[in-house]
C-alpha cells in the first residue's frame, strides 16, 4: 500500500516537473527568440555597437 502511494507521488512529480520543464524552455525559447529578432533589427541597418 506505502509503496504504490511512492509510485504515484513519484509519477505525479515527474509529470509535474515536465509540464514546468517545457513551459520554461518554450519561455527561454520565447525570449531567445526576442532578443535575436531585436539583434537583426538593430544590425539591419548601420554598422553599429552598442
């Protein structure tokens, strides 16, 4: 009985830590995406550093 409930508690945390684990990469994801589309647009036209 103790161990089935450890099975479940265990499967619960894994899947709960997936569903974080993507929206985390898919946030990373976003902003890396952000920051690359903001990099072109600022090198798109002068050669400028900031």
């Amino acid at each position: 009985m103790i161990i089935q409930h450890l099975l479940n508690f265990k499967l619960n945390f894994q899947q709960e830590n997936e569903e974080k684990i993507v929206y985390i990469h898919m946030s990373i994801m976003t902003v890396a995406t952000g920051l690359l589309k903001h990099h072109e647009n600022n090198n798109g036209g002068d050669e400028k550093t900031d």
